[in-house]
C-alpha cells in the first residue's frame, strides 16, 4: 500500500471528503475544496474541468493511479469512485504529499 492511499484512508477516516464528480466539481467552484483526487480511468471531460477548476482556486489536483473500482474499495465503498474532494484532511498528510 503506498503512502498515499495509507494518508488517504486517514483522510476518509478523521477528515472529511466528498466523492463523485459533481460534487466534486461544486466543491472546486465554492472554494471548499483543498486537494481533488482523480482515478486512473475517470472521463477526460471531467478530468478536464476539475484541472481547470484546481488551478483556478491553486488546489492540488492528484491523478492516482489506480481506476475508479479500486479507489472505491480503497475508500470502503461497494461502487466505483472516479472522483474524491478532501474538504477537511483530519490527521492525514496527504496535502503535504501533493506539494512534492
């Protein structure tokens, strides 16, 4: 397991994260968003507009590796996850991890 799926699970676990494109999308917009996550497989127009988004606002925009089915098992859920906002990270470092 890599560092950072170890710092996002403690993300999903003492922070506070938003899943789904929209969503995702709607948090960039508000500025609520500190840091987006985007599978490996996620569609290109999204993939685009939450890259725009990101630098719009100076978020971190983190293209993990893995596809949407594994993110959603890594963030405990029975679906495919193409998109996470981390609004709040909690105990994790994971924005310290996208700064390198």
């Amino acid at each position: 397991m890599s560092s950072v799926d170890h710092e996002l699970r403690m993300a999903i676990n003492t922070g506070r994260i938003h899943l789904g494109s929209k969503v995702a999308i709607r948090e960039l917009r508000r500025g609520r968003a500190r840091m987006a996550i985007l599978s490996s497989n996620c569609p290109s127009e999204t993939r685009e507009e939450i890259d725009n988004y990101g630098k719009l606002s100076s978020v971190p925009v983190l293209h993990h590796q893995k596809d949407s089915r594994d993110l959603g098992i890594l963030c405990g859920k029975p679906f495919p996850v193409s998109t996470i906002v981390i609004s709040d990270p909690g105990d994790s470092k994971i924005l310290d991890l996208a700064r390198e």
